[in-house]
C-alpha cells in the first residue's frame, strides 16, 4: 500500500510505463504521454529542485493554468520530499506575496512572461524566494530567474551523478507529512492554508476506487484550476487508476469543442458549465422559427414542469410528457450527445450548487451529472452521488470512512481521514474549525435524510435574514432566475436586513447578441444590456419567478449591468469593471459584489419602500 501520493503514482507507473497517460493539445493536434515520460520529467524536475537546494519539507510554490507542466512540476516538487503550494495565476501580486511569504516557499515555478513579471514586481517583498523557474516565457539574466529547458538540463546532470540521494527524498515521504498547502479564497479576509497531507489525499483515491466511480478505461477531461482542491483530487484518482487524462488548451471559449475532439468518458466541472450549456439550448430553442421552434418551445415548458412535478414528489406521465420526451428530448440528448463527443458516461458537479431546473434538464436530455460535495479543508470529495443512483437536488452519500453530522443550528459538520491537519500557523482559527471530538464545521446549512442523501441548503454565512426577519437561502433563488431566461449570466441576490429583495444581473453576451439579431436590434454588448427590450424580457422572467415564491423570498428591483464578471486573470480585463468578481472556479465573490455595486444596492432602497 503506497505511503504517499508519490509512491501511488509511481505504482502506476510501473504498472501501466508504456500506456498513454496524458493528453494535451500542441500545433492544432492533440499529443499522447505515456506514464513513463511523465515519470522521466518529474525525476528531472526532482534532482533540478535538489541541486537547486531544495530541503526535504520545504515549501515550493506553483503558479499556472492547468497543463501536464503543472502536473509533472507537482510530482517533481513531492520526489524532492517537498510539499507544492499552489497559486492561482489570477492572484494578484498583494495576495501572491502574502501566500509566498505565510508559507515559506523557497522556490516557485510560474507559467509564463505574466507571472514573470508579476514576480519581479514583488522581488524584495519575498526574500526566501531563492529561485523563479519559468515554463515558458523570456528569463532574465539575474541568476534569479531560470528557464525551463535548463532547469530540466541542470536536474538531468545531477540525476545522473546523485540518482540514490534524489530517490531517497521521496522514499522518506510518510502519510503524514504535508502534500499541499492549499489557501483559501480569503472572501472576508487574508486567504488560510489547509494543510492536507499524503494520507488525506491517499483516502480519497482509496475511497473513491471503493465505489466504482472511475476505471483505468476512462478518459478525463480536465479544465479546472489545479491550484483548487477540486481538481487536486481529480489528479490523485487519475493516478489511482490509471485512466487517461485530457488538458483544456487553455481557452474556456474552446471547452465544447474540445469535448468532441477528446471524446471523453467523464467530466469534473464546475455549475456554471452546465448553466452555460442550458442557456446556449434555450436560448437556440426561442429563436427557432416556424412549427419546429413551437414544437421545441412546447418540449422544454413540458420538460420545467416534469421538474417542478419531480421536486415536489411526483412522476412524470401522461401523453403530454411521452411526446415531449420523444419530439423533443430526444433530439436534445444526440445534440449534446455529439458536443460532448458521443461516448460520455457522466459528469461530476462540484464547487456549487447545481439549479435543480438546469439538474433535471440535462436529465430529461440522457445526461448524468452526479453532484457532489467538499472543501478544501476536507480534501474536497465527501460526498457524491453515484451515476446508477443519482438524486437531483442533494449531494449524494457519504464516501465510506466519512461521517456527516447536522448541529443543532443545522450545520454541517464532516468526520474522517480526509479532514485537514488544520490551517497553516493559524491554531486559532484550526480550533475554531475543528472541535474537540475532530467535526470540521463545514459552514454549509444541510440535512441528511433516511437514506443517507446530503442536501446543502446554502452557506451558512450567506444566508439572507431581511428586516421583518425572515430567512432566505439566496443561492437557491439565484439559480431558479438563472434557469428562467438564458440571456441572464449571473445574478447576486441581496437583502440582509433589508424590507425587501433586490438583485444584481448580468447578462450572457453571446445569447444577448442573438436575442438582439432576432429583433434587428443594433450596438455592442454594453449598449444591448441597456435596450428597453432587454429589460422587458427581463421583467417578464422576475414577474414570473415572483408568482411562484412567498413575498419575503420576491425580487423587488434589480438592475442589469452593462458588463459580466469576469476573473480578471487577463491583461485585457485588469480593468474591467465587473474584474475579478469570479473566484478560478467561476463561481460569484458576493460579498465584493456587494461592495463594488453598493451605491446601486443602496439606491434600491432610497425612498423608503418596499416589502416586508
């Protein structure tokens, strides 16, 4: 049994050297790796980090998209006896020192000429910084920085004269010593490193394999942040088990059509994805002309009410169903069918919550997403349901070694071996995380039914307490408006000890675009989200929302903003208004929402008026 990430990656390789572990996509083609070529280049990066003076323990930062660098350059860092502090590329330079300096790290890799730059920004802020070795991009002559082909070179000539002591840093790795620190968003303050070790992520493979849930058949298609945990466990099970794991180019405009390149068995994503998808289909299915479009606009009401119908208990049926189902479904199902490829057998939802609307839609259209749930305090997957037995609207079962419990106030707290060590110099705040009987105080509200099945009702500091003291779950709400009309993008609920709901609304560009074509309506983005038209298509979704919600839970106002958010990780958008609103895994930073949009929020209420 492997004692850390390293050896279990290293029993693969062994079993499995010459098969194709890796995709990535170079010159327009896609490039097969095998096990043993991804082994070759970590060894290399291994030696090079110990001639570079890397000590065992030591702290390595990594900051880059997701590509088979980062993953080599995350095994390289363990073969040194090191443990890998991932770094959004996105951070900004502030939060990138503060990380580097919090941690310690004695080194960091970077992706390229933006984070080059980044780092010589705060150069005399991060002393312990010793070396900056660059993937690609043009280093400087400061001895400072160092390319990676030479970096490679240095850690070949030193393989080959030190082989036995750069093996015996990864054979001391023990499951307890850290694998990754791993920091948080920092959404109310300075960001805290989760101390994960080897064996937190070793229970997760473990677990994982317990139940089936992936084979060494499969083939993965990865987008998602590495330095999030999310995509830091799907790396762990990859391998566990041998499969083949396909890397996004590095454009998310480009994640559906790569989808039909790679053809991949499964999929990790985050909801926003799939929000994106729905609203590309509903959006098509209301420009469609003549019988067909009625037919199909007909189809996807009738599939909204086999949704609600299933929410509330019951069974779709009936004539009505039975043609929608065959008319219309049917012809959704080969469509996505075909865009993802044609041989995918589920996707797993993490990092949100899925809407319940769009769940059942990719339902009715032959597609299984199996909704999950984690933190990066608990090596993310604690839950998830399983594709034979999937119940939309919870996170599925516990994975077995975990335990879930409801406190008194309806949090949910989480028991096992995935829970972290705890945070990183912060025993105060691991204390108040963790009790004395090893709960983690996950800070979600959620139940745990009969049968096992764990429902999230919303975070616990989110929720919305208005000023006639009612309580409302405002990630629920958000993505019932979400489901209602494809030109929404996002929408921020607020109203904490307000009289009345209120919202924040962006607009999808590309259906807004359409929707204005339609109607021979001209300008450029901005001016389109403005358009009286725009606005009364607006009303008409919130005029209905509000007929099926009690008046506390009713949106009063809201205004639609003439830009999205964005993650800000481009040079293009730095200065973008709705700019780093989107944490790496899309999902809304709310509380700077509202804090960017405050004189709009606080004009909402001006006059006095309003619900109770």
């Amino acid at each position: 049994m492997a004692k850390s990430i390293y050896e279990l990656f290293q029993n693969t390789v062994t079993a499995r050297k010459d098969r194709v572990a890796a995709q990535y996509k170079s010159g327009g083609a896609w490039r097969d790796v095998t096990w043993g070529e991804m082994d070759k280049t970590s060894r290399l990066v291994a030696a090079a980090l110990v001639k570079q003076g890397v000590q065992p323990k030591e702290m390595v930062s990594l900051i880059s998209n997701t590509r088979l660098e980062w993953i080599t350059a995350d095994l390289g860092i363990q073969g040194a006896g090191a443990t890998t502090v991932p770094i959004y590329q996105s951070s900004t330079p502030d939060d990138t020192q503060f990380i580097l300096n919090d941690a310690g790290s004695v080194a960091v890799i970077v992706e390229d000429n933006t984070q080059l730059k980044k780092m010589r920004g705060i150069k005399a802020q991060v002393p312990k910084i010793k070396k900056v070795i660059a993937m690609s991009g043009d280093v400087d002559d400061s001895g400072w920085e160092i390319g990676w082909e030479a970096f490679l070179k240095e850690g070949e000539a030193y393989l080959a004269a030190h082989e036995g002591d750069v093996k015996a840093r990864s054979a001391g790795l023990t499951p307890q010593d850290l694998l990754t620190l791993i920091y948080t968003s920092g959404t109310t303050g300075r960001p805290k490193g989760a101390m994960l070790t080897h064996d937190n992520m070793l229970y997760e493979a473990e677990a994982i394999h317990k139940i089936n849930l992936i084979s060494p058949d499969d083939v993965q298609y990865l987008f998602l942040p590495m330095a999030h945990v999310f995509a830091k466990v799907l790396e762990t099970i990859w391998f566990q088990e041998g499969h083949v794991m396909s890397f996004w180019s590095g454009d998310m405009k480009k994640i559906v059509d790569e989808l039909g390149e790679v053809r991949p068995t499964m999929m990790a994503s985050v909801p926003r994805i799939f929000e994106k998808v729905h609203a590309k289909v509903i959006a098509d299915t209301q420009a469609a002309p003549g019988l067909p479009g009625k037919i199909a606009r007909w189809g996807i009401a009738q599939g909204e009410k086999a949704g609600k119908l299933e929410q509330a208990g019951g069974k779709p049926g009936g004539i009505a169903w039975t043609l929608a189902e065959k008319l219309v479904f049917s012809k959704v199902q080969a469509k996505l069918s075909a865009r993802f490829g044609g041989r995918l057998r589920f996707f797993v939802s993490g990092g949100a919550p899925l809407g319940r609307d769009v769940a059942y839609f990719f339902k009715y259209a032959g597609v299984t997403i199996c909704e999950g749930f984690g933190l990066t305090e608990t090596s993310a997957a604690s839950a998830v349901n399983r594709p034979s037995d999937t119940r939309i609207g919870t996170v599925g079962k516990a994975l077995p070694g975990t335990e879930f419990k409801v406190a008194s106030d309806g949090e949910l707290l989480i028991r096992g071996r995935g829970v972290m060590k705890g945070y990183w110099n912060r025993d105060d705040a691991t204390k108040e995380a963790i009790d004395a009987e090893n709960w983690f105080h996950t800070g979600d509200i959620g139940v745990v039914d009969t049968d096992g099945y764990i429902k999230i009702t919303d975070r616990k500091k989110d929720i919305i307490v208005t000023a006639g003291g009612k309580n409302v779950a405002p990630q629920n709400l958000e993505n019932l408006i979400k489901s209602k009309s494809s030109l929404i993008s996002q929408v921020v609920v607020h109203g904490d000890k307000r009289k009345f709901l209120s919202a924040i609304v962006t607009l999808d560009e590309e259906n807004v675009k359409n929707f204005a074509k339609q109607r021979n309506m001209s300008g450029d983005y901005a001016a389109l989200t403005q358009k009286p038209e725009v606005t009364e298509a607006l009303a008409a979704a919130f005029k209905e929302i509000n007929t099926t919600l009690a008046s506390y839970e009713s949106i009063k106002k809201w205004k639609i903003l003439d830009h999205d958010f964005t993650i800000g990780d481009k040079p293009e958008e730095k200065d973008q208004p709705g700019a780093s609103l989107l944490t790496a895994s899309l999902k809304v930073k709310r509380k700077a929402v509202n804090e960017r949009y405050k004189e709009v929020l606080d004009g909402f209420y001006a006059d006095g008026g309003g619900a109770d």
